[in-house]
C-alpha cells in the first residue's frame, strides 16, 4: 500500500469514528443522561464514552452492543443509523 492510499484509509477511518461519535452522543442525549450517568448505567467507562462520542477513539464490538442496548436497539440498527450519515459510496479499499 502507498503512501497515497494510507493517508485515504486514514481519513476515512476518522470520517466513520467521527460518525459514530455524532450518532452516539445524538442518541444520549435523546435520553436526557450525561456521560457520567449513561457511563455508569450501562457499565461503559466514561473516558471511553467520551473519547468515542469525540471520534478519537476505535470502540470494540462489545461496547457497541452495550451502547445499542441502552438504546433499546439492535446493534444492527446502530449500525444502520451509522451507515445512513456515510457517505452512499463509503468504502475503505477502492
């Protein structure tokens, strides 16, 4: 892989962490809970509540899951919220 070609799988990396981010804390705050509370309900750290609703941090699948749950969602429809805010043609390799 380039040079050319990281910098292109970077920036969408950071194009989908910041989307995830967007969408998490959007749905938070439809709950009307604060980091601190929804962190502590849902057995998910605060710090990384944080760093993943400000796109700076890659969440495990399990936080996901936990995340959608608090939702009262499937994971599947979290990730279909996701994919709405993308980008059509959104795609690591082309």
């Amino acid at each position: 892989m380039d040079e050319n070609e990281i910098n292109i799988q970077n920036h969408k990396k950071e194009l989908l962490l910041k989307t995830i981010g967007k969408i998490v804390n959007k749905k938070r705050n439809e709950l009307k809970k604060g980091i601190n509370k929804f962190s502590f309900e849902y057995d998910i750290g605060n710090g990384l509540l944080s760093r993943l609703e400000n796109g700076t941090t890659d969440s495990k699948i399990t936080t996901l899951w936990k995340i959608s749950n608090a939702f009262d969602i499937k994971p599947s429809d979290l990730i279909k919220l996701i994919e709405q805010e993308l980008p059509s043609d959104f795609n690591f390799y082309e």
